[in-house]
C-alpha cells in the first residue's frame, strides 16, 4: 500500500506494546484505526490517549480465541469508519517450559490465541477488504523465533512459525485481489508478553494459569526471558519499521538485523540436509522430476 491517508486499519492486541505503536504510527499516516484488545480497562487508557493526540480511533473488546468476537468486532468497525483496508493480527502469548511439562490447556490456549486468533482474523476480515475492491494489506505479527526453533519455547516457536508458513500462503492467494502481506518477526522488544497470563481466559485455566509447579528450570527461563524483553528495543521502532515495510509490501519484516547468522545458521543445516539426500544410495534410483510452482 501506498496511500495511507483515510484507510482503516484493524489491530488486535492493541492496548499495549507493539500493537499499540503500530495504531499510533498508523494513525499517525492519517489513518483511522480500530483498537481491540482483551483488556478492557488498558485498551480504553490507549484510546484515550490517542484520541487526545487528535488522531481517529475507535476501541472494541476483542477475544480473538473467538471467531464470534472478531466477527462483531469487524461490525463494530464498519459501523464506525465505513471500510477496512488493513488487518493487523497482533495479539499474541507466551508459554515455554520443559516439553514434558507443558499442560494441555497451555498448549490449547496459545495455538487458539497466537494462531487461530491469525486464522479467525483472516477469515472475517479479508472478504470486508476485498468487498470494498480498493485493496488493503494483512499483518500477522509473529516472531524471530518462528524462523527456528529454540529449546523450552516449544509452543511459541510452533505457533509463530506458523504464522510464517501462513503469511507466506495467504502472500500469494491474495495478491491478485491487490491485497499485500506481511509477517512481521521481531526479537526481543519492550512488551508485557512476558506476563501475558494476566488476561489468560477461563477456559483455559484462567489467571494465573502456569503449571502448579514449575520447575526450578522453567523458573530461571522465565526470569531470563522477561530480562530480555524489558531490555529489548522500544516497540515504537518496530512499529515504524513495519510501516516502512508495509509501503514497500516487504513479505519479510525484521527489526533485529545482528539476528541475521542466526536465521542463517538454520539455512545452512537445511543446505546440508539436502546435500545428504542427494549423497543417498537409497534416493539414487529416484527421478527428480519437475519443480512445480503452485
């Protein structure tokens, strides 16, 4: 996308950290902006707040575990600006801990909040984008750790990794409806992700929803972990990166650069893994046969 001015855009997770910089660099494009978010009393607070910077913005409670949710939350949007131009899927949790250790309802609650939640949203709010026939762009926030794996981070790394593998499906199924794509993979930035059990929902444990018990381990993990995010960068300039990203319709958005030997370092393994099976006895009599581009 190119023009900015009077298009609106969708933003969950927004009362806070980077989706809530993403609405104010939005907004501040000339954009208007949907707010929603699963906490009331913080996603009113960031209303406010922009509002007062005089910028339009609106604000919806949103459950993005819920189709339903979203569903109404699009309503609300519609009835408030006429048309949606942008998605941005930001709202996301954490959970991490030793594989053995990771409780089922913790798994449920992650895959149905960080990747259902980018699944619902693409679902309702794409037909709105393609409805209106001006085009639009979908962002799916995701995370460095979805281009490797990181041990103890099972479920979050599977989700966002996920999230990769769909923003680069949805890249090509949208583009002839002028739809563009981004996934945005940030590492470590200054958000509350760290304590995203604070609004963890009923069904599935509710607060504070961690394991009865967690092991010494998962204790140290935890603390270095939110020891990495609250000294990490300052979401507001992964929100202006995104937003140069999106200009450009950049597929890939990274706001860590240094991070680049390390995603690399997973290529490599890829390379060698190919190189083995090119060396194998066992796949010697095989055809190669043609590369099909879908």
């Amino acid at each position: 996308m190119q023009m900015l001015i009077g298009k609106t855009a969708f933003i969950t997770g927004a009362a806070e950290g980077i989706g809530f910089h993403i609405a104010r660099t939005f907004a501040q494009q000339g954009m208007n902006v949907m707010l929603a978010d699963i906490d009331a009393g913080l996603l009113e607070q960031a209303r406010q707040t922009l509002n007062d910077e005089g910028h339009s913005v609106a604000a919806v409670v949103c459950d993005v575990a819920k189709r339903d949710a979203l569903e109404t939350a699009a309503k609300a949007t519609l009835e408030c600006f006429g048309k949606v131009h942008v998605l941005v899927n930001n709202a996301g949790v954490s959970v991490a801990g030793p594989q053995d250790r990771i409780s089922e309802n913790n798994w449920r609650w992650i895959i149905d909040v960080n990747l259902m939640g980018v699944v619902y949203g693409a679902q309702v709010f794409v037909p709105l984008i393609k409805e209106h026939g001006e085009g639009g762009h979908v962002i799916n926030v995701a995370s460095v750790a979805g281009t490797l794996g990181i041990p103890f981070a099972g479920p979050y790394c599977a989700t966002k990794a996920a999230v990769v593998s769909l923003s680069e499906s949805w890249q090509g199924e949208l583009k002839s409806a002028g739809i563009g794509v981004s996934v945005l993979c940030p590492a470590f930035a200054k958000s509350r992700i760290y304590c995203s059990e604070r609004n963890r929902q009923t069904e599935y444990g509710g607060v504070p929803g961690l394991d009865a018990k967690p092991s010494p381990r998962t204790l140290e993990l935890a603390a270095k972990a939110k020891e990495a995010v609250t000294t990490g960068i300052d979401t507001a300039i992964v929100a202006e990166r995104l937003l140069e990203a999106v200009l450009h319709n950049e597929l890939y958005v990274f706001t860590h650069p240094h991070y680049r030997p390390v995603v690399e370092g997973r290529s490599q393994q890829l390379s060698l893994a190919f190189d083995a099976a090119d060396a194998s006895p066992v796949l010697k009599a095989v055809e190669p046969g043609e590369i099909t581009s879908l």
